[in-house]
C-alpha cells in the first residue's frame, strides 16, 4: 500500500518520518536505522532547500547506510518516501524542494505584507 503523499503545512520533519516509517514492516532496530536515514536527507533537504537523488546517495548515505541495502535500495526504500510526501519534485533540476511549514518557522504570515 502507497503512503499518503499529502502533507500538513503544519507537519514537522519528525511527524512524516514517523507517519511513513510507521508503515514500514521491518525489525525495530532497523526501521529506527531507516527512520535515521529518512531524517537526515529531510533535514538537509530543509538546510540546503532541495536535495537530488544523487546527493542523498553521496552526502547522507554512508553516514546513514542500513545493513543489508544497497545504496541504490536504501534510496527507494527509505529516502524517496518521505521525500515524495514532504517535498516537491521539480523535474528541472531532478532534484526535490523541500516543502514542509516547519523550513520558515519564524516567518509569520503577513510579514512581508509591507514590501
């Protein structure tokens, strides 16, 4: 079954990581490995405002690697997910956007209503 692939402006990185590790049939101490992975390219994602596949596969996946998965599958398994549910993908740049409420915390509505 597809994870939901709509997102709550209000959600948090922590809440779709756990909303689609949630899904993943796994030995807990891998899906925590797997959760690891997923925070950690949406954080970066969040840092850096948009993350490629082949970024993901470069900076995040030796620190976050998961016994038993290739790099190629620790992307589609772990990263592609929540990536699908807290970012948009521009196929331009072939790389996702991170589009979750919590990249501008301190913005509050209207803030720019003088400019």
């Amino acid at each position: 079954e597809r994870a939901d692939t709509r997102h709550d402006e209000r959600e948090s990185i922590d809440d779709v990581v756990d909303r689609i590790g949630a899904q993943w049939g796994d030995q807990p101490s891998r899906v925590d490995k797997r959760k690891a992975a997923a925070r950690a390219v949406l954080e970066y994602a969040r840092e850096h405002g948009d993350v490629s596949k082949q970024e993901a596969l470069d900076e995040l996946e030796p620190e976050y690697s998961v016994e038993g998965q290739n790099p190629q599958t620790w992307y589609r398994q772990n990263v592609r997910p929540v990536l699908r549910v807290a970012c948009e993908y521009d196929s331009g740049t072939r790389s996702y956007h991170f589009a979750l409420g919590d990249q501008n915390d301190d913005v509050e509505e209207g803030d720019y209503a003088d400019v």
